[in-house]
C-alpha cells in the first residue's frame, strides 16, 4: 500500500515579538523565473495595465495616436464617407501647426464637425433635452484636442491671454462651455470673456463690439469669432440676452462692412477702422469668416427649441444675408485655376485656396437652410465646382496650395509653407459637404 502524500507545511514566519505571522499564500523566494511561484499582485499586473490602457485610448486617445489617420465616426453613412482627398492629413496638420488662439479654436471647431458631427450645431439635435451635448464618460476628441493644446487664463477676462484682439479668444467659446461641463475652470472661463465682450470690449461707433483691443475696428473674421460662442453660451446657460446679442452683433457688423453696390455688391470690406491695418478690400477669407460664422450663429438658433419657436424673423435675416455673401462671390469668380482670387473683383490677385475652401464650406451649409429651386441648385452647382477645384489643389500630404499667408493677407506672393488655418477650412468643407450628401440635399461625386 502506497504511503499517503503529505501536503506541505503552511509556510509561517515569526513577527518581532515571537508571534506566529498569518501564513504566506505564496513562496517568499519567488523569481521571474517561476510563473507558478509569483504572487496575485503580479500575475493580475498585465490585467491591471490592460484595464489602465483601454480607459486611457477611450478617454485620451491623442495618448496614443492614430498612425493610420483613420477618421474614429459611427453613423454610417459619416463613417464610410469619401471625401476625395487626403482629409485625414489634413487634419494632421490642421491639429499640429495650429499655435495662435483663433487657429487653434478654428482647429478645434471643425474637428468637432468632422469626427463628431451629432454634436455640432449643424445636427439634427445639437441641444438634447434643451442641453448642451454632455461628455461626462468620453470626451469628444475636438475637446481634447482644445484641452491639451490650450492653457486657460484663469486671472484674466478672456479664455487666453490676447493683447492684440477682442475677439480672437472668444473662438475658443464653444470648446469651452463643452470641456466646461467636466473641468469647471473652462466653464469659469466662458463665463468670463461672455462678460468681457459684452461689458469691457471697445465698441464701434454703432455698437458692434471690436475686434481690436486697441483701437475701435471691426474686421470681417471676428464674425466666425465671437458670435457663434455668444449664441452657444446663451443656450447653454438659458441666457436669452446673450443669444440675441449674437445675432445682433452680426447685424452691426454686416451694416460697416457690407458692400452696397458695384461688382463687389454683397461682399464684406475685411477692415473698418482707424488704423493703418484699415483694408477696404474683400478678401476672400474674410468673407468666409464672416459666411460661416453666420451659418453657426443660424443652426444654433434653429437648433435651440425655444430660439426656433421665437427668433424666425432673425434666422430669415441671417439666411438672406449669407445668400448675398455667396451670390456676391459667385458673381467675381473668374479665375483660370476654378479657385476665387484672393481679394475678390479684383484681376490682380492670384487664384487661392484657404478663401475658395471656406466659402465653399459655406455654401454648403446655406444649401441646407434653403428650400429646392433653381436658386438652390445654382448654388450647388457652383460649391460643387470649387469644391472640385480645391481638391485638385490639395496635394497627397493633404496640403492646400497656393494659399495666402494668414498673418499677411495683402502678401502679393503665396505662402511658401502650410497654411494652419486653411488646412482646418479643408475639415469644414469636407464636414458641409458630406452633411449635405448624407441629408440627400447634395450629391457624391470626384
């Protein structure tokens, strides 16, 4: 008869004052070597890091990367779209050169349109409940991206630091009321530099809040600026008030810079004011800052219930006013390269991206507030045409040429590098054209 197995001792140790210690549950020589001799708290470790790492790509994904540039979108018809062009490269850019506040807010607001398009104004229903989005679980990476690049100014009167312009910092806006329901500094933030424009910011003569912070000037990009934020922010904390400043600070603006007559009839001056920056030309970008800025300020007055009920007559008026921006530019678009020049009506300009992309990104989103006709689909036909025209300026790094330099609008001679900003106009247009397409308004095509 075989001998019975004796089990191994438990193995017990003694504390400093002679007592039995609770027996190991594991050999206190373990080694690396020995699988079967490591402890619980290591053989869990891999389960442990793997936990750790899937919250961080799911909360944190720039943490990682996307070496593939893939576009990360769920709707079907967003996520298998074709945009005809390097759009993820662009992004690349768009993200990476970004450094001034309004490349960085401009950056963020069309990554938001691009890769989470249910939570832009441009949505069926950007204000759930009546509420802004809520990112408590996973934060959009549009916000993070703004998050990560962006240090708030938390002793100052507006989101960053800016001794130069009023509105430049206000672009910013959006992304701030958005990260502001996680991080309450971001919400700090917003809530002062609504107050800095509607309280502290100099004013033009006829109320419109200046672009400039020395000197009373109103330029054409700060419509893209400051107005889209002021009428999120509205909605966002039930503020009224604030929502009709938008739209009206968008009137002011249009009553100084609009051009009344002559060939540049609908087109916006880039600069009013009494500096020597003074422009009375109209850049081609400019009256896209100003195009596009109204179509935000109109989809979130027609995304908000209560805005949609109450403020028809102003989302008529910003309507008309976009209509008469792109007429305005369909009727001086006359370059050989299908791209608008960069000053618009006038011969001696070159043909220029950054200005064609944003104003066809423009168009796009009017096409969708416009009821079917042959207005409509005139301006179909000509936003598909530019649109086609960029595409076949946009190189495979995603880079757009020939684009003017951003810090240097009157530069005779295009921009020898990339241009930040008009690499996130890119996003716009590519977000416009495929909202309009997968709404059945638009059609595909190269």
């Amino acid at each position: 008869m075989p001998h019975a197995t004796k089990s191994k001792p438990e193995t017990r140790t003694k504390d400093e004052k002679g007592r039995d210690r609770p027996p190991t549950i594991f050999d206190p020589n373990w080694t690396w070597s020995n699988p079967s001799s490591w402890p619980l708290s290591i053989r869990f470790l891999p389960v442990g890091v793997a936990i750790i790492a899937i919250g961080l790509a799911t909360y944190f994904p720039s943490v990682f990367g996307n070496p593939y540039g893939r576009l990360m979108v769920d709707n079907s018809c967003v996520g298998t779209f074709n945009y005809t062009f390097q759009i993820a490269a662009a992004k690349r850019h768009a993200e990476n050169l970004a450094t001034h506040d309004w490349e960085i807010g401009t950056a963020g607001q069309a990554i938001l349109e691009l890769i989470s398009p249910q939570k832009a104004v441009f949505s069926a229903n950007p204000f759930p409940n009546g509420k802004v989005p809520y990112n408590l679980i996973k934060m959009d990476e549009a916000l993070l991206y703004v998050f990560e690049n962006v240090r708030i100014w938390s002793e100052g009167e507006t989101i960053v630091s800016n001794n130069y312009s009023v509105s430049d910092p206000a672009s910013l806006g959006v992304s701030a009321v958005m990260i502001g329901q996680i991080w309450h500094g971001w919400a700090q933030a917003a809530d002062e530099q609504k107050r800095y424009l509607l309280e502290k910011a100099p004013r033009h003569a006829n109320g419109a809040i200046s672009h400039r912070v020395e000197v009373a000037e109103l330029w054409s990009d700060a419509v893209f600026m400051f107005p889209p934020f002021l009428a999120y922010y509205g909605v966002a904390m039930g503020d009224e008030g604030a929502v009709r400043e938008a739209f009206r600070q968008v009137g002011l603006y249009r009553d100084v810079l609009m051009i009344t007559d002559g060939d540049r009839k609908g087109l916006w001056r880039h600069i009013v004011g009494p500096s020597e920056t003074a422009d009375d030309g109209a850049w081609s970008t400019g009256n896209g800052w100003a195009a596009y800025g109204m179509a935000r300020v109109r989809a979130t007055l027609v995304g908000w219930e209560k805005g949609r009920d109450m403020m028809r007559e102003e989302v008529a008026k910003l309507d008309k006013w976009m209509l008469e921006n792109i007429l305005g530019a369909m009727r001086t678009d006359d370059h050989e390269s299908g791209l608008l020049r960069n000053y618009l009506a006038d011969n001696s300009w070159f043909g220029e991206t950054a200005g064609t992309t944003l104003l066809t990104a423009s168009a796009y989103r009017l096409i969708m507030f416009m009821e079917p006709g042959a207005e409509r689909d005139k301006i179909l036909r000509w936003a598909d045409r530019k649109r086609r025209a960029v595409v076949q300026h946009v190189d495979e790094d995603g880079v757009a040429r020939p684009a003017v330099h951003s810090l240097k609008h009157d530069q005779r001679e295009p921009f020898e590098g990339i241009n930040p900003e008009g690499e996130s106009f890119l996003l716009l247009m590519g977000a416009a054209w495929r909202d309009c397409v997968c709404a059945g308004v638009c059609t595909v095509g190269p």
